[in-house]
C-alpha cells in the first residue's frame, strides 16, 4: 500500500507529506497507511512536529511496532492516531516505561499492547507529581502491566494526594523518599496504609489528626496494623562501653525501644558477657537497658533496669543485629501526632499502653505510647485549671522527709511517676542543690520515697529495681548536704501530671506542643489565663500557652487578654486564634492603640494565605483612638483594617506634606486634632486642610476649635 493523503474532504490523494502540506491552505492533512509506512514517515523525519500540528488524522491499517523513546520522540504525530495500534517491543523495560511516563500516557488511548521484559523483577515507578499531568489516570494500568509504582518527597506526596487516593487501585507501592517525613491523616492513611513503603531507614510516615479521628476503633485498628517494634535491620555495635549511672551514653547509637542487644565483654555488676539484654531509648545519644523486652517497653515503669556498671573495659560492647529477624513491615508507622485532644482523650492516649506479649520478641507491635510523638491539648480553662495546687501537693517538713545526705524525699503514698515534671519549692531556705521556684523531674524510689533529677531522661533511668539502696551517694539524682528550714513541696497539677505522662511517650522524647483554652469568655479572667499559663509551662517550657475563640469571645475577653500581657507578674499567653473568620472572611476587633500594641504579636496566625508568607489573617483591627507616630505602623499592618487618629496637635500638621501624607493613607478613617483655640492657627490648618486635592481625604480631617 502506498501513503495516501488527502487534503480536508478533497478527493486528490498524496503520497508525499511534505507537497500536501504545502498545498493545504488552512485545512488539515487526513494520512492512511500502513504501521510500517507511517512508522517510516516519522523516522526519516518527514512526519516532523511541525508538519504533525497540521494534521487532523491518521490510520493505521495494521500495528506500529515502536520503542518507549520512539513514543516520547514522535508524540506530537501518534497522538494524532484515530485507532488504538501503538504495539511497544517486547524489549521494552520497566525504566523505559517511568521514563517516558508522560509521552506514554498522553498517547495511551492509541496504544494496543505494552509487553514489560523485566515486568516479574520491575515495576515501573514514577514520580507521584506526574499523576496531576496524566492526561486519564484511569488509563494509566495499560502503561504499566495493571499496575505501576509511585514515588514522593513529602511536599510532594501532600500536593499530590487527591490523585494518589484517587488512583490508588492502579498504584501498586507508594515510597517515601529518603530523608523525608510523609505526614498522613488517618482517612489518607486507611487507604495507603498497606501501600506505603519508606526508601531507607531515614524515611518516616507520620500519622497526624484530631484526637476524635485517631481514637476510634478503625483508627485505632489501624495504628496496630502499622505500629511494629521490628524496624532495625541492621547491626550496630558500641566499643568501650560508657554509663552514668544506668545512663549509656552513645552519639547517634541507633537503637530504638525493644531492641534485643548483646553484651560481649568483661562482667559487670549486673551484665553477663553474653547476656541479652532490652534498650529502652532515652535520646538520639543514651539508652539503657532491661532485664526482659515487656520492662523496656513499659516507658512509665523503671522496674527490671540493668546496672551496667563495671562494663566500661575497653574491650567492651554492646551490640545488636536484626540480620536473623528482618522487618516484617516496611510501612512500620512512625510517629503518631495528636491534635485538640481533651483531657479526657488525653489520659486515654495514656492509658492505651497494653502490648500483645504473645507476639514473638521483635516483632510485637509497640506500646501506643511508644509512637506517639506529641499532643496538642484544648479544653476548657475550669478543666485546664483544675486539680488546685494544694490538693495535688506534697509537703514535707524540713530536716525530716529531706535527706539532708542523699537528697530522698519521703512521703507516703506521694502518687507520682518516674519523669513528672515538678515544681520545688521552700518557705524557708531551699535544701542544698535545688532551687526553690524550679522545675525537676521525679524519680521514683519507692511508694513513699522519691528523688529528683534535672533531666527527664535521667529521671525515667532510675533504677528501683529493687529496695531503695543504700549507696545513695553514688547515684546521679540531684544529692544535698543540708535539708534546708521551712516547708518543703513539691508540686503538680492535674494539667502537669498529664503533660509529664505524655512527655514520656515516644521514649521519653513526647512533647505537648501546644495546650489551649477553647470556650466562651464567661470563665476567662486575667487571674484564670496566669492560673493557666503557669501550669502549662511548668508541664513544658517550650508548649505554646493559647486562647481560642470565636471574635464575639475574644472581644468579651479582651480586658483579661490585655491584664494578662501587661501584668509583669503574670504569666503571658503565647497565642490567640480566632476560629471563626476566614482569608476572605475576615473576624474584625476593635481595640484601641493601648489594646492594640499589647495583642498584636499574640494574636496566632489563625487562617493564612495560600502563598504562606502568614500575612492574610483571619481578622482585622480596627484601631480607635491612635497617636499621629503611629499612622504609618497602622498603614503598613495588613491586618489593620481602619484606624482612627486622635490627639494631633498644631505642630504635628504644619508642615504641608505631614498633613498630605498622613490624610493620604488608605486605612485612615477620621484625624482628629487637639482643641486648637488659636484663631490663626484654625485658620492655617483650613488653608492646608483645603489644598488638598482629594475630597475625601480633605474629609478625615476634624479639627476641634472649642
């Protein structure tokens, strides 16, 4: 068969492109041949992109037989194919296949038949950007024997969901790349979960929502599914073992709760060389370790701690290996971050701590609290403030539950945990070592004995294993050489023993980042947020401390918001959210300069923009009663809707362009002078006042003159 082309419905037929082409005017070329005709047209390059674009049709009468680069090269012809006779070599691999993903896809309708050569050995993988670009997801199966694999960094993964849950049935593994943190909710999780895959050991998936999303039985199924301890596959050893203590100290030792390690070297005190033995980790850099995996896990217990004293010969180490027990999972969820948890779901996030024992050592699925890496907590302030800090304080007399040697405390049934972070304080002279004001950590001795610790990892290494030693000169909790006078207390609200139980999930390195006040302005005093604040720092230094609020209940609180960020005594608010207002939306306050000056930097950013440079708030000012200083502040402010000068005088409006400039500002809606009594002075700020082109602007202006 001879190439025919034909010119729009015109009867004369071609044979050669490159003459119709030029012939054709404004209509375009229809082409019918052979595969191997139109195939021969676009390898001799007569078939070119340009001559392509002025084509309507062409037809196959049997099968093109065409390489993945040969697709990528002459799509801009084959996409104009009106049969599906694209036939790709059997030499056709996997990475030809994700390399030309995209030419592929945009000509997959024209495509008969993909055979992958390495199709039991590769699966062609992309990256999940290119779904948004496809031009018909459903498709893309054909492309990739019926399934294809995907992968993302995290921005990209997040930008890209809606096409990835869309398409998840064609998608065989979604990988996270190397070095990045994938962050899921728990509906995007449910879907991927079984899909998901992390590049190495440095990839993690992260599982963040609401308190109400996590702590359901579906999600709780789901966390348990993906929740395995058995994450360490490979062998790390540590010479010349160092400890303080039952602290060892490694830089970057690599172990994570659980996992079985072996000693090999010279006894120690409770070490045998070869023994096994359970880390719990502490940090990046310390661990100790345990007698048996449940105690290592049991974050909220110091039971059955191993005293590696006496291990520190040089020859000495300790290592592990998973090379004989790989991962199970390579989904293993990572972190679980928990956001407007109550109190109540709080101490439930607490209590859900229980271990399958029955599942064989390395690969039982970790304690919830041993993932759970922060919680954001919001309830209301009689909540937050409750537990008064005399009925959850524990006092002591001086000289007589102070050690004035080793530093205990003793008092019965004190109730506290290993790592509660506690106030100290004395109201005589504080006992030597620790400072009447300050936060420690509890380590628990016994049911009525404790010490304190000036780190939380210290703290939860104690060792209690047994009765209550002797040697207490030897330990590393904070000692004293005199008991101090007065009474001595230490102290923890309710808020506080919630916040130090939950700082020591994820083996000890928790955090609650931020604890808020949701609720009307009824209860909110300037005395209630100090209550509040102080005990959410106490909890943790670092917790942003914040009121959240429709605008009607920030405006009633607006005096305690104020009193509160004034008070040099108090302690302060780092945030307050507006939760009703929109970008678009916009909540407004009115305050005046005073007010406005305090709350501006403690307003939150509330609802952002979409470029995210956190300049188009949720809320507005409008600011009342403002100095002449301040007109170009308030100007620049984009989240001053209007404001309204007072108070000028004479001198601030004599020069023409101070005048000029400042009725000038768009935001400004009225200026307004100091009674001027001066006849001459009236009339000089008329005349300027009246040389101002603009109407409205020559408006703002109220002078007074009585």
């Amino acid at each position: 068969m001879t190439l025919a082309i034909k010119i729009g419905a015109g009867s004369q037929i071609y044979d050669n492109i490159a003459l119709a082409n030029s012939m054709r005017g404004n209509q375009k070329l229809s082409i019918v041949g052979t595969g191997e005709e139109i195939k021969a047209e676009l390898t001799n390059s007569r078939l070119t992109d340009a001559i392509a674009a002025n084509v309507g049709s062409i037809k196959a009468t049997n099968d093109l037989n065409l390489t993945a680069d040969q697709v990528n090269t002459y799509k801009a012809a084959l996409i104009k194919l009106g049969t599906k006779s694209i036939v790709l070599a059997t030499s056709t691999l996997a990475s030809d296949v994700q390399t030309r993903f995209n030419a592929l896809d945009a000509v997959y309708t024209k495509i008969k038949s993909i055979t992958i050569s390495d199709l039991n050995t590769n699966t062609p993988t992309i990256a999940v950007e290119k779904l948004a670009t496809a031009v018909n997801l459903t498709g893309l199966e054909v492309l990739a024997g019926k399934t294809f694999n995907v992968t993302g960094t995290a921005a990209t993964l997040k930008a890209n969901m809606s096409s990835l849950l869309k398409n998840i049935a064609n998608i065989g593994t979604v990988t996270v790349e190397s070095g990045q943190e994938a962050v899921f909710n728990a509906k995007e999780l449910s879907i991927l979960g079984s899909k998901l895959k992390k590049a190495d050991n440095t990839a993690q998936i992260t599982l963040t929502d609401t308190a109400d999303n996590l702590l359901t039985t579906n999600s709780l199924a789901l966390i348990n599914q993906l929740n395995n301890n058995n994450i360490n596959a490979t062998t790390t050893s540590i010479n010349n073992v160092a400890a303080t203590g039952n602290v060892i100290t490694k830089a970057s030792h690599g172990f994570n709760t659980g996992d079985a390690v072996t000693y090999d070297g010279t006894a120690g005190t409770a070490v045998a060389d070869g023994g096994t033995y359970y880390v719990r980790k502490l940090t990046n850099d310390t661990f100790s370790i345990f007698s048996s995996y449940a105690a290592a896990i049991n974050t909220g217990s110091i039971a059955n701690i191993v005293d590696p004293t006496g291990t520190t010969g040089s020859a000495s180490k300790i290592y592990a290996t998973q090379a004989g027990n790989a991962p199970v999972k390579v989904n293993t969820l990572d972190n679980v971050n928990v956001t407007k948890a109550t109190l109540a779901q709080a101490d439930r996030l607490i209590a859900l701590t229980t271990v399958d024992t029955a599942v064989p050592v390395g690969q039982a699925n970790r304690a919830l609290s041993n993932i759970i890496k922060s919680v954001e907590i919001a309830d209301t302030a009689t909540k937050l403030t409750a537990g008064a800090d005399v009925d959850t304080t524990v006092t002591v007399a001086a000289g007589v539950a102070v050690d004035g040697t080793t530093g205990v405390f003793t008092a019965a049934a004190h109730g506290f945990t290993s790592g509660d972070r506690v106030t100290y304080s004395s109201t005589g002279t504080a006992s030597l070592g620790l400072t009447s004001g300050n936060s420690y950590y509890v380590g628990v001795l016994a049911s009525n004995k404790f010490a304190l610790y000036s780190t939380k990892s210290a703290a939860l290494a104690l060792d209690a294993s047994g009765t209550v030693q002797a040697a207490w000169t030897s330990s590393n909790w904070l000692q004293s050489a005199d008991a101090g006078t007065g009474t001595q207390k230490v102290t923890a609200s309710t808020l506080d023993k919630t916040m130090s139980a939950l700082a020591r999930m994820k083996d000890g390195a928790g955090s609650v980042g931020r604890v808020t006040i949701k609720e009307g302005a009824a209860n909110i005093t300037a005395a209630t947020l100090n209550d509040f604040v102080t005990k959410v720092k106490r909890g943790d230094a670092n917790a942003k401390a914040t009121f959240a609020g429709k605008a009607v209940d920030i405006t009633n609180a607006l005096q305690a918001l104020y009193d509160n960020n004034t008070v040099t005594t108090a302690k302060h608010l780092d945030e307050i959210v507006v939760t009703d207002g929109t970008a678009t939306g916009k909540k407004g306050f009115s305050m005046s300069q005073t007010f406005y000056t305090a709350l501006n930097s403690v307003f939150d950013a509330g609802v952002d923009n979409v470029s995210g440079n956190n300049t188009n708030k949720n809320y507005s000012f409008t600011v009342t009663g403002a100095t002449f200083a301040n007109i170009g502040t308030l100007q620049s402010d984009v989240n001053v809707g209007t404001f309204a000068v007072t108070g000028v005088t004479y001198s601030d409006l004599t020069a023409l362009t101070n005048l000029v400039d400042s009725v000038s500002k768009s935001k400004l809606k009225t200026l307004t002078t100091v009674a001027i009594t001066d006849k001459a002075d009236q009339t000089t700020i008329r005349n300027l006042v009246n040389s101002i082109g603009s109407p409205t602007d020559r408006a703002k202006v109220k002078l007074i003159t009585a």
